[in-house]
C-alpha cells in the first residue's frame, strides 16, 4: 500500500514538474521585467536548472521533500492567484518573494550540493569540448614537423640528382 502512495506522488510531482517546465518562459519573464524577484534571480533560475535535470534524471541525488519544496516554490511563483494577486504592481510580487526565499532557505544545503555537481559538469563538458593550447600546439608542430622532413627528403633527392 505504501509503495502505491509513493508512486502516486511521484506520478503528481512529476506532473507538476511538468507544468513548471511548460512556464519555463513566464519565470524568466518575471525575472527580466523586474517584478520583484531580482534578488532571487540566481538562485529561481539554479532552481529551474535543478527541477529540469531531476525531470530528465540527469541529477537525482536530492531529497524527495527538496525537490518538492522546489515544485511548490516554483508554482507558487508561476501561480498568477495566489495571497496577493500578481497583477498588482510591486505589492503583488512581495508573497512570491518571500514563498520563494522560504523555500530557498529550506533547501539551502542540497542547492549547494546541485550547484557544485551542475559546476563540475560544466568544467567536464568543455574539458572534453574545447581543445586545450598543448592539444592545439601539438597540432601545428606536428605539421611543422612534417614539412621538415618534407624539405630533408626534398634536400636528398636533388643533392642526388646533381651527383
């Protein structure tokens, strides 16, 4: 019976990540429109980038109540009715403000943890992308190289051909 419950609130996480994602747009507009949540901008768009690679099980080392704290901050933001509506300038945005710092707050530790490992896979992405200045320097001594022996061979063909 447990294992049933369980799976239902994966299945309504999932559903609600879902919709997070759908209104990835709305979040970013929020943000660029300067309605309140530009203290926060940092840590909403990490915790976008967190709600999308557990969505896409790229990173899945969370807390089942993190992630979810996540979720609700995150449609609580999106959410255009909620204590204060959104549609009142300035004042509209002060309950988003303080639903997204509480849940910021109380998932601090394992954002940091997210941080570090999105961090790392950065560092190993363009490691492995972007050729480094020895790769690089290798290359072009190789064919410098090349055309020495080129011109060696050249220099003992003629040096032949005039004995």
């Amino acid at each position: 019976m447990a294992d049933k419950e369980k799976e239902k609130e994966n299945k309504s996480l999932m559903d609600s990540i879902r919709l997070i994602l759908g209104k990835e747009d709305k979040i970013k507009d929020q943000l660029e429109n300067g309605r309140g949540l530009e203290r926060y901008t940092k840590d909403l768009l990490l915790l976008m980038s967190l709600v999308k690679d557990y969505y896409q099980g790229n990173y899945r080392n969370i807390p089942y109540k993190t992630i979810s704290a996540a979720v609700v901050g995150l449609l609580y933001v999106i959410n255009p009715i909620d204590l204060i509506p959104d549609f009142i300038p300035f004042i509209g945005q002060i309950d988003d403000a303080l639903v997204l710092k509480f849940c910021l707050k109380l998932m601090e530790k394992d954002l940091l943890k997210y941080k570090t490992w999105k961090d790392e896979q950065s560092a190993s992405k363009d490691k492995d992308s972007k050729p480094t200045n020895k790769k690089l320097k290798d290359k072009s001594t190789e064919k410098a190289d090349k055309d020495e022996e080129s011109k060696a061979e050249d220099d003992k063909v003629d040096t032949k051909k005039s004995s």
